[in-house]
C-alpha cells in the first residue's frame, strides 16, 4: 500500500515562500525523500491551501495574484498534490468573485454531498451554492 501523508500549512509556506532558505531545503529534502524514495504520496488539503493563501499574503507581503501563482507551482511540482485535485487547481486559476475561499469552501461542501447556503450573492454564483 502505497504511504499517503497530508502536510500542514508550516510546510506549503516554507515551500511557497523559500525561506528561511535552510529550513526550506530540509523539507523539499524531507519531501523528496517520501515521493521519490519510498514511493508517498503527499497532498493539501482545502483548509491548508486556503490558511497558506493568506499568511503569505499577511506574512510575506505578497500580492494574492503571485500567491495562486505559486501556489499553482508547488501543486503541480510533482512533490505534492491538492487533495480535492483538479477542482483547487480549478478555483486557483479562476479570478474576480468570488474569491479562492469562497471557492475552496463550496468544493468542501460539495464533495460531501451538501449544497451550499450563503448570505454572499457573489459566492451564490457558485454551482451548487444557494442564498439563503
């Protein structure tokens, strides 16, 4: 049975973001490791993509466009993947409203077999969300 592990938002900003630079190249080591040497497979989930969407942005400075950017990057770089898979990279390349949280939030729900409810007329837009 192939070793399935899913990572922390720690670990997709340092992967993100780079620094500080030793810390970063023990965990692409540390992924490396998994993926290629014992076969793993690691992935993020929703609330991990989202959590790190915004402390790069508070943290680091960085402007939302070059987050998904990266994070775009890092999803597809073969050490890990999106749990939800296709349907994030989906909300990632998306632009204006509603946003990437709202996105993620309605994927979650709809994987679980929910419709979603909101007072957001933006994210009401969203298949499967509703008004209330």
């Amino acid at each position: 049975m192939t070793p399935r592990f899913g990572i922390d938002t720690s670990i997709l900003v340092r992967l993100l973001t780079g620094e500080p630079r030793e810390d970063f190249l023990d965990c692409v080591a540390g992924l490396i490791a998994l993926v290629e040497h014992e076969g793993s497979e690691i992935f993020a989930s929703n609330q991990v993509i989202g959590e790190a969407y915004v402390a790069v942005q508070h943290h680091y400075g960085v402007p939302r466009t070059d987050v998904r950017a990266g994070l775009l990057q890092v999803l597809r770089s073969g050490l890990l993947s999106p749990l939800n898979g296709r349907a994030v990279f989906e909300a990632l390349e998306a632009s204006g409203s509603p946003g990437l949280f709202d996105r993620l939030i309605a994927d979650g729900y709809t994987r679980a077999g929910l419709e979603v409810l909101t007072l957001d007329r933006r994210m009401a837009t969203l298949a499967d969300v509703r008004c209330l």
